[in-house]
C-alpha cells in the first residue's frame, strides 16, 4: 500500500527487482611481464637482430599457424632477454622520462615526509612533519619545474636543428 493513497481499480501494483552494476575494474595480473620495446634502439636493435637471426628456425615446413606461433614465439624469448621486460602496473611514475636523478631524490624524499606526516599520532608530530613536508613539496616542485623547462628548451632546440 502506498502511503496516502487509497488503491483502487486504476491502480495496478508493481514489483520491481533492480541490480545496480558498478564499473568493471581490470583485475592487476600477477606475474604479467611486457617487453621494453622502448629499448628497441642502436646496439640493441642489432643484437636483437643477430639474436633471432641465430635462434630461429626460419625454413618449416607444415602447417601455417604452427610455423607462425614458432617465429612468433622465437621473436618474443629473443626481446624479452636482449630488451629486457617489465612487471605490467608496477608503479613505475608516468610521464617522467625527463626527470634527473636530482629531480627522483627530490620529489622521494617528499613521498617520505608524507608518509611521516599520515603516520604521525600527537598534534606536535603532526605539526612538525607537515612543515617539514611542505618544504619538501615545493624543492620538489621547483626541481621539477626546472628539468622540464631544460628538457623541453633542449627539444625545440632539436626540433629547429637542420639535422
């Protein structure tokens, strides 16, 4: 009965059964390696060449697919061990190919002084180490700043180059 209505013929009950999905999330595979293609360059380009060139079995004779999954199978061991791989999701930062080793000190030392500050319990620690984080927040957003500016000023500076 619905509160404050009084059922009569026009009304007609309805019962209704609703299942909200939420989004799928990708499960993290445990274990899932990716070749560094990126490493795909000058000298390890050639030793991936002489690599697959030594080990492969390049005239089969039977079935197509067979013979594809072998070369297939041959090109990825060879990249694997010449390229070397990576663990999928491994919390490698993104977007930080241009950084020095000054900037990845920098911007560490402030990942510690806030994991100081979310593990800090009087309201002394707390000050303390929030100070202390903010000063490391702005090193390393300055630090960070001025690699990018140097790194992109080298880029342009390529890219009008006539080479």
């Amino acid at each position: 009965m619905l509160p404050g209505e009084c059922l009569t013929t026009q009304h007609r009950l309805l019962i209704l059964n609703v299942e909200i999905i939420g989004a799928i999330r990708r499960k993290r595979k445990i274990g899932a390696y990716k070749v560094k293609w990126w490493n795909l360059k000058g000298e390890n380009a050639m030793k991936l060449l002489e690599k697959i060139k030594s080990e492969g079995k390049w005239k089969l004779d039977g079935d197509l697919s067979r013979i594809w999954q072998e070369m297939a199978d041959c090109i990825q061991r060879s990249a694997k061990e010449v390229l070397g791989v990576f663990r999928e999701g491994s919390g490698i930062m993104k977007g930080a190919w241009w950084w020095s080793e000054e900037v990845k000190g920098k911007v560490k030392a402030k990942q510690e002084k806030s994991k100081a500050l979310m593990e800090s319990r009087t309201d002394e620690e707390v000050e303390f180490n929030k100070v202390q984080y903010k000063i490391a927040n702005k090193e390393a957003k300055k630090a960070v700043a001025v690699a990018k500016n140097n790194t992109y000023k080298r880029l342009y500076q390529r890219l009008n180059a006539k080479r």
